[in-house]
C-alpha cells in the first residue's frame, strides 16, 4: 500500500485543474467529445505531479557497515541481558536499509535472547505484527499434526521470576503463654479463626500487630470490619497463612485479597494474588481495566498480562482511545510495573505500528514524544529524535521540527540534515537548506540521499547534475528518475520519458514509479499500455490510490477497460502464452488480472500469479496470491498443493513433501508430482536425490495437469516447466544428451528460458561459441534480460565479458555478481584500491554477504586487518551461520595485533 510519507501535501490542499483533475477527460478523446491534439505542457504539468521524496522517519547511519560491525562486536563481548538490546538497534539499521528479512531476523534473534518476560511478550507481539497476514501457515501446519506455538501468549504467572519471601518470626517470639495460640479476626457480623503465628508470619505489620507491644497482641478477637476485607477474602488468607496457595477464587475475591496484602505489607499473600489475577486477562477491556488495578497496587504479573493482552491486538488496540489513554498517560513508576526496564522497547514497537496506521495523528506524534523521554544512549537517541522530527514535518509543525532534528543530528545521525534542509526550504531560506547539505557532503563520505536531497534547492543543470549524482552513487532511489521522466514529458519527448523511468521499473518495481509510467502512457493515449501498469499496481495493491490519493487505482482501471480490446478466455490464454514466452512478467500480471475477473478456475490463475511476483521480488504480494490459490482450489488434492507451496515458501520442506504425497494419494496430478521434486530437488534431503527428482518429473509429465487445462495452454506451460526442471537435473547428473533433449523439447513449446540450460550444455561440451549464441536468443527474446547478458558474460572473452556484465549493471544495479567480477579483474592486475572500491561502490546501497566477503577477503590480503575485521563482523551480521565467514573471521582475529 501507499506509504503516507510519500507526499508532505494533503490531497485537499492540491488543486489539479485541466485534464489532471479527472482521469476520465483522458478518455474522452475516443469518444469524441473532445479535441483529439497532442498534449501540451500545461495539460502534462497537471497530470504528472512528481512530490517531493519524503524524509523517512528510519535509522539511515552514515556508514551502515561500520554500526553493524561494532554491533557484532559488542554482541561478542556484552552480559547476555544487553542482547535484546544490541538486536533491536541492528533491526534498525536493517530497517532502514529496507531488508525486511533480516529485520524480522534480527528481532527473532532478539526475542530469542531476551533476559525477561517484558522483553519476551514486546519482541513476540512484534514479530506477529510483522508477520501478520500469515496466520494460515500455523493452520497448515497444524494439518500436518506440528503445532506453531512461536511468538504465541506466554503464561505470564509461571515466567515471572519468584522473589525469595521472608517468613517475620516464629511461633515463641514475643508470644505470652496466657495468650491463645488462635486468633479470631471479626469482620461485620461474620468471625475468622486463624492461626496467630502463620498470620503473623505473613508480614512485619501482622508480626508486630499479634507478637509486639500492641493491644491486639493480648487479643483473642481483633475487629477488621473497616479494612475491606470481607469475610470470604479473610477466610481465603487464613487458608494461606497455612497453606500458601489461594485456591480457585472468584475476581471480586481477589482484588480485595490484593488491596488486604498492599495494606498489610503480605509481599507474599500479594504475589500469589497478583499471579492468580493475571489468569483472568481475557479481552482487551479486562486488560484495560485491570491494568489500572495494577498500576494502583504496584502488581508487575497483572500488569504484564494486561500489556500482553493489549499487544496481541497490534495494529488494532492503538484506535481505541482507551489503550491509547493507558499508554501516553504511564508515568514512569507505572512503566516500571507496566514493562519493567523495557520501556523505550515498548515505545519503539508502538510508534512504528501507530506511523503504519497513519503517521499524522496526534496520537503518533505523542507516543514518539514519549520514546524520545525514554531514549538514553546516542543511538536511541538518533532513533527517537529523527523519528519524532519526521512526524512533525508531516503535520507541518515546523518549528517543533526542527529541534528534534537538531539533537538526532548532534547524536550523530548525520541524515536528520535533510529534515533540517527541509524546513528551511519551506521557510523560503533555500540558499540556507543547499549551504546545509553542500556542509554535509563536503565532510562525509557522499552518499546519494545527499545529492537527492540537495537537488531539492537548486535549479536547471544543477539541479540535474546534483540528480544524476545520486542515481550514480545509489541507483535505488526513485526520485531522480521519475523527476527526469517528468522533465523529459514535458518537453514532449514521450520516448525518452518512458526509456528513463523504465530503467528503473526494470529492477525495482516500484508503485509511485508505475503510477507515473501510467500517466505518461495516458498522456500518450496509450490506453493498452496503461492498463496494464494499473493491473500491475492492483496485484501488489488492491486499495491504491493514483493522483495524490485522489483517484482509487481500480477506478482508473474500469474507465481505460472500456478503451481496449476485451478478450475472452480462450484469447486470454493465449494472451498469457504470448506474455510467458517473452519473459513479460508485468505483461502476464496484467492478463492474470483480467482472468481473475471473469475465470471460474481461480486456484491455478492464482498460483501463476504468486510465481510471477515472486519472480518480481515480491514476497509479500506473492504469498498473498498463494493464499489466495489455496482458498479458490476446487478439489482437496488441489488445495493441497498449494498448502504444500506455503509450506516450502516458509521453510518447511518436510511438511510441503507430506502435502504432496497427501495430494498424490488422492489423485496422481502434474502439480503434486512437480511439487514433491521441487521440495526434494532444493532440500538435497538424500544422497540419491537426483534419480528420485528425474522418476517423479517423468511421472508428472504423464500426468494431466489436474483438470486445470484450457485447450493446450496449459498443458504447455506445465510441461514446458517440467522439462525446463527436468533437463537442470539432468545435466546436474552429467547426462548431457537427455538434458539436451528436454531443453530443446521446451523451446519448441516456446519455453524461453531454456535457451539458458542448453547454453550451459553447450558449454559443459566445451561448445563456448554455441553457449554464446544460445544466450544471444534468450537475450533478444525476453523483455527482462539482466540474467541472460549476466550468464552469457560466462561464455565469452573478457572483452566481452566485461560489456555484458556493464549491461547488467545498468539494467539491474542490485545484480552483485558484475561488481565481484570487475573486482577481481582490478585485484588481479594489482589494482588493489580500485577493486576495493569498486565493492564498495555497490555496497553502499546493497548490503550484501558476498560483496562483504570479498572485500574483507581483499583488505587481508592488503594487510589492512581492521577493516577486513570490520566486514567479516558486518557479514556476519547478515548471515551469522555463514561458514567461510566464519573461518576468514577467525584467520583475520589471529592476525590482529
């Protein structure tokens, strides 16, 4: 969905006039109901509006590597309570590099770790909440008899430490022999009995009040008729005094037992309450409730219960007004009894769930407000301060903006300048906000976010050099490409417009990106073009909204639907035949989204659909789809299948196998049998794999395609699949020819890709020149062809090499492979500096293993033992698991001095 930082301006505030304002003048021209002309400037300037980047509320240090190395190292050396901690800031960083994955895996290692049941509950409910949306893996798995209990409620009673009670004086101390080893306690009309020495073992008021130098200590019958306890709760004590254990009692009972041990000083009696109330948090208002209960009689189990309770509820429990009250208005004792020493944890986890909600609303601004009051060390300190900053320049509270920023970037987080450029540019001081960031890059390390957010105060040539600098130095950014897209419509040159933002759009499928390639195809009239794009945009997102949020994306969608051809199923088949066949993968989403539309066959349109996000790098849409395949299977073995998919795609391949052969039992289908060699082929579970993986593909391909055919086009994409698959495994088991055989079979079928297997037959029979030529067909066929020019460079002479490979690099800058090569042609011609930089170059804004690999592997064999300490720790990091990292860790920590 759309990010709200994605515009400072609230949509009632802009006013797009002419052809901008509604989508539908657009359309108007095949109607006849106006002029047909080419578009003009103004006409352009009014549709395509391209709004400033925002400054992201996210930890962005300096140098990325450097935090997640000292983090490693002071993981090495810490007491294992400051793990949690340490953890939390690396999901920052991660965080803000945009790495999802290892995010959620630093926060798993975290909840992992944690020391106490405040940080357990926290680092679980957060985990649910970034997971939400998968709870039907823990149904799935539940088929398959393995119960996923992970990050589920804990039994707060029984994990809360136990604290070592004192039992005050003994059955002779300070006792009379006339006085009477009973003592009855009147209360109203009703008496208790109880024995004088256990209840006054409970507490030092009893002890003294029954043994000391008070009256009551000479009397058989003490009146407690105004303490408010009633004769229930007292006889319920008694038992205690005895037995330590309260029994089943009702929750009046023990609210007054509570009160009764706070009043006596029973830290005992009050334990074993608290712990017994703590099972009667059911629901949100109980755990609202109760919590101030908690607070009032200073009750930690209760009150982490009730906190527990509430964070189950995320994102949900911050609408309620009630919650919200309980959290910004704990003071710092009740904090203490809320979430022990784990507050700026807690505020962390509730105001990056309240930005999610809506980033503008008050009650984001005060539980940041309330994070920043909790932040203590420099790094909580940058988290907190440009946190709180970006939510006020949000809601255009400028001057409550700019202190914030200030003491985040006086921590040390040099990327809260941009928040302070920002406010000096709206304050029309823009010489100011460009001096600021020219400060900035003339003493740091330049990094591409600074020349983005200086092109923000300049204009003409320099604005565009400022912008071309950042696409150098951080090609991911967005903004500078869709600005010179913008600029090049303008000045009516259609074709590079569409070339520039393609050039993104090719590795990074970005909405606002699509958004705006769908407005310039719409400038174009090139209504087919566009209604692709928005399909593509309704995939990953359902509710987005085009034009500053005015216009919802589906709307645009059924008024373009009227200018394109319709097709029926049959033709939409071919369509998507047409489309798999050229690697068109936004094409193949644009015909799913029709199919979905009007096909009774869902489950396989579905499943197609979640393969093809997958291939677009996006899991999250993909496991969306996959979900959605399962809900619309027509048969059990069908539905099987596709729970077999969403095991494998979670990690649990031992689970997927058993959901293939479930379906298998049932009916012998292509896409179990595909299915069951997928699983075994990648988890590698038995020496003999490969014969098992050949004979279940050989299987599959005698089977139909599990009724799913719709002429012959499935039947063709299933087994151009299978034998694509079929024809890997079988060069994997040196059986050139067979493999030959299957990837030539594919091609016919127009499998494109196979061009990629049997170029490496080609060059496995040392056949370089038809390998060549074998990846040349792939790359003129396919629509995105980064991984065929990246293959073929393995096919040909350095020359060449190093054109395909600088190809790759400029149709997908995220590809690492072209970087490490170039890197090791420089090492190898003794150019030391320039193939450590060139790592560098694209570890700025990649963080990758085998980039840092290599490059800790190049500073050793330079001599430079701390910085390739430095990124073995930062590797590390990533995939603390990774084997050669840890064996070049520990051959550079011997080398150190």
């Amino acid at each position: 969905m759309r990010s709200s930082f994605l515009s400072e301006s609230p949509c009632d505030e802009q006013h797009i006039h002419g052809y901008g304002f509604n989508p539908q003048s657009w359309l108007q021209v095949e109607r006849g109901k106006l002029p047909k002309s080419s578009y003009s400037p103004s006409s352009i300037e009014s549709l395509i509006k391209i709004a400033e980047p925002p400054v992201v509320p996210l930890y962005k240090p300096l140098d990325y590597v450097d935090v997640l190395s000292r983090i490693h190292e002071e993981m090495e050396q810490c007491m294992p309570s400051e793990r949690p901690g340490l953890y939390l800031v690396q999901s920052q960083v991660f965080r803000g590099l945009g790495e999802a994955k290892l995010c959620q895996r630093s926060l798993h290692s975290a909840w992992r770790c944690a020391t106490t049941v405040h940080e357990k509950v926290i680092f679980g409910a957060w985990l649910r909440y970034k997971k939400r949306g998968e709870e039907i893996i823990s149904d799935v798995l539940a088929s398959c008899r393995k119960c996923c209990r992970e990050f589920g409620p804990l039994d707060i009673a029984s994990e809360m430490p136990v604290g070592n009670f004192q039992i005050f004086g003994s059955c002779e101390m300070g006792s009379s022999s006339r006085v009477s080893s009973k003592v009855t306690f009147r209360i109203r009309d009703g008496r208790v009995t109880c024995d004088r020495c256990k209840i006054a073992s409970l507490s030092i008021p009893f002890f003294s009040m029954l043994n000391g130098p008070f009256t009551e200590s000479q009397l058989e019958l003490v009146d407690l008729s105004e303490n408010g306890i009633s004769l229930e709760g007292m006889r319920a004590v008694s038992e205690f005094s005895s037995t330590y254990n309260l029994g089943d009692l009702p929750l009046e009972i023990l609210l007054e037992i509570l009160v009764f041990a706070n009043t006596f000083c029973c830290d005992r009696l009050k334990d074993a309450c608290d712990r017994k109330l703590a099972s009667f948090v059911s629901s949100r208002q109980d755990a609202v409730e109760l919590m101030a209960l908690a607070f009032e009689e200073n009750a930690p189990v209760l009150a982490a219960s009730c906190l527990q309770m509430l964070l189950q509820e995320l994102p949900d429990c911050l609408t309620d007004d009630l919650v919200i009250s309980l959290f910004l208005g704990a003071t710092a004792q009740q904090q203490l009894i809320m979430v022990g020493q784990a507050s700026f944890l807690l505020y962390c986890l509730l105001s990056e769930v309240a930005m999610n909600i809506d980033p503008r609303t008050e009650t984001t601004a005060c539980l940041s407000e309330k994070l920043v009051q909790l932040a203590v060390t420099p790094t909580q300190k940058q988290i907190a301060f440009h946190q709180l900053g970006c939510i006020r320049l949000l809601r255009k509270e400028y001057n409550q903006a700019e202190r914030p920023f200030e003491i985040a970037f006086s921590a040390g987080h040099i990327y809260s300048i941009a928040g302070l450029a920002r406010i000096a540019g709206t304050q029309g001081q823009k010489a100011l906000a460009y001096e600021k960031l020219s400060s900035v890059i003339a003493s740091n390390l330049p990094l591409g976010w600074m020349y983005l957010e200086r092109s923000l105060y300049s204009e003409g040539d320099r604005k565009l050099a400022d912008l071309d600098k950042a696409t150098e130095l951080d090609p991911t950014l967005t903004y500078p490409y869709m600005y010179r897209a913008a600029s090049l419509m303008r000045k009516k040159d259609a074709k590079l417009a569409l070339e520039e933002i393609n050039r993104l759009l090719g590795f990074k499928l970005a909405l606002e990106c699509l958004e705006l390639r769908i407005c310039l195809y719409l400038a174009l009239e090139d209504y087919k073009s566009a209604i692709c794009d928005i399909h593509a945009i309704l995939t990953l997102s359902p509710d987005y909204r085009m034009l500053e949020g005015r216009v919802a994306a589906s709307k645009i969608g059924t008024l373009l639907s009227a200018h394109v051809e319709q097709w029926n199923t049959a033709e939409c088949w071919l369509q998507l035949y047409e489309r798999w066949s050229s690697v068109d993968d936004i094409g193949s989403l644009s015909v799913i989204y029709r199919m979905l539309e009007s096909d009774a066959a869902k489950g396989v349109l579905y499943f197609r659909q979640s393969l093809l996000l997958l291939r677009l790098n996006c899991p999250e849409a993909a496991m969306r789809s996959l979900q959605s395949a399962r809900h619309h299977a027509a048969t059990e073995h069908e539905r099987l299948v596709y729970e077999g998919w969403l095991l494998y795609d979670t990690g649990h391949c031992e689970e997927a196998l058993q959901k293939a052969e479930e379906s298998i039992s049932i009916q012998r289908s292509f896409e179990a049998f595909f299915l069951k060699a997928y699983v075994l082929a990648d988890s590698g579970v038995d020496p003999s794999y490969s014969a098992t993986v050949i004979s279940l593909l050989e299987d599959a391909l005698k089977c139909p395609s599990d009724r799913l055919r719709k002429g012959q086009v499935v039947l063709l994409f299933t087994n151009a699949k299978a034998l694509n698959n079929l024809g890997g495994v079988y060069v994997d088991c040196g059986k050139l020819d067979l493999a030959a055989d299957c990837y030539t079979s594919a091609l016919k079928i127009r499998h494109t890709r196979a061009h990629q297997g049997l170029a490496r037959v080609h060059f496995l029979r040392n056949n370089r020149e038809a390998a060549y030529e074998e990846m040349t067909k792939l790359i003129e066929k396919a629509k995105n062809n980064a991984s065929a020019y990246e293959k073929r460079s393995e096919y040909c002479e350095r020359e060449q090499t190093m054109s395909d490979l600088q190809t790759v690099t400029q149709l997908d800058p995220l590809r690492v492979y072209p970087y490490r090569y170039r890197a090791a042609v420089l090492m190898d011609s003794h150019k030391e500096n320039d193939a450590i930089a060139e790592l560098s170059r694209a570890i700025t804004f990649k963080a990758d293993l085998h980039l840092l690999h290599l490059r800790a592997a190049f500073h050793e064999h330079i001599g430079d033992v701390p910085s390739a300490l430095r990124d073995c720790r930062a590797a590390l990091s990533l995939d603390p698991n990774h084997q050669e990292m840890l064996e070049l860790q520990k051959r550079v920590n011997s080398q150190e001095p």
